[in-house]
C-alpha cells in the first residue's frame, strides 16, 4: 500500500535521548519532528496526495467495472425487454386488427338479419293482408248470398201478406156492406171494388 511519509512518521515516532514524551520526539529516519497523535488521517492534509489518487484509482477500477460488466447486462436487459415489448405491442395490434375484423363482420351479418328480418316481415305482413282481404271477401259474399235469401223472403212474405190483404180487405168489406146496406154483396162486386181502391 502506498504511504507517504507524514503517515509514517505518525506510525512510528522514534524518541531520542531516551525521552518518551511528544517533546522532543523526531522521526528516527528522516529526523522530521512528530506530530500530535490526535489528528484523523483522511482530515490531514499531508495524506491528501495519496487519497486522491486512490480515489483516482478506485474510481478508475470501478467506471470500468461499469462500463465492462454491469453497463453490458443492463443492456441486454433493456433491449430483452424492449424485444418483448415490441412483441407484445405488435401481438396486441394484430389482435385488435383481428377484432376489429370480427366486429365488422358481426355488425355486417347483424345488417343482413336486419334486412332478412325486415323482408320476412313485409312478405308476413302482405300474405296476411291478402288472407284478410280473402276472408273479407268470402264474408261479404256469404253476407250478400245470405242478404239476398233474406229480402226473397221478405218478398214472398210481402206477397203472402199482400194476397192476404186483399182477401181480408174484400171479407171486411163484405161485413160493412152487409151491416151497412143489410144485403149480401157478390165477391165479385166485393173483389173489384177492392182492388179499385188499391190502385
């Protein structure tokens, strides 16, 4: 290890004349009076040499270390991971192209039922408009037959009844005369008389 030399004087102070105390006290080699054993060694200027180019050293040793070792592995991890990511985004893209691709064809085929829905719908709506207006018809055909069979009845119970009429008429007729008069009339005078007043 590189000492200098103020260090070493306070390693190892050398006493001369046999007097042990600080007084006095010289350095047996370089015969450099001792210092007081109290000062801390990075704190004393006289070692600032040495330190600093220790420092120089150590710092030297470790930028290396850096730059050789931990900067490599630090990279390599950096450009793995930058690798992954761009996998993962370019992974994501194509999924995302892929769904979007899905969900264009859904709102596509959606459309289509839409429009299948809607035509199915038009042609129900029209076959059952059709039905209705065949099942109007035929009903309005049965009601007219049926109207029909009504009012030839109504006809022939008006005739019935008008052929009764005349035949009640000509028997009231009849009756009145004969309260009236006192004498019996002919049907035939009766019958015509009638049928004068009903013109």
């Amino acid at each position: 290890m590189f000492v200098t030399s103020a260090f070493a004087e306070e390693a190892a102070p050398a006493v001369e004349g046999g007097n042990t105390g600080t007084e006095g006290a010289t350095q047996s080699s370089t015969g450099v009076p001792a210092k007081a054993p109290g000062t801390f060694p990075p704190f004393d200027p006289a070692t600032f040499p040495s330190q600093l180019l220790w420092l120089a050293i150590t710092f030297g040793l470790f930028y290396l270390f850096l730059k050789k070792v931990v900067m490599p592995r630090v990279g390599g991890i950096i450009d793995v991971r930058n690798d992954r990511i761009t996998q993962d985004l370019d992974h994501a893209a194509r999924l995302k192209g892929e769904a979007d691709a899905a969900v264009a064809a859904y709102e596509q085929e959606l459309a289509e039922a839409k429009t299948r829905a809607n035509a199915i719908g038009q042609q129900a709506n029209d076959a059952a408009k059709a039905e209705a207006e065949t099942a109007r018809k035929k009903i309005e055909a049965a009601l007219d037959q049926k109207l029909g069979e009504a009012e030839a009845r109504i006809s022939s119970i008006k005739a019935n009844a008008m052929k009764e009429v005349g035949t009640i008429a000509e028997d009231t007729a009849s009756a009145i005369v004969e309260a009236l008069v006192g004498g019996k009339a002919s049907k035939a005078e009766i019958a015509a008389a009638v049928k004068s007043v009903a013109r």
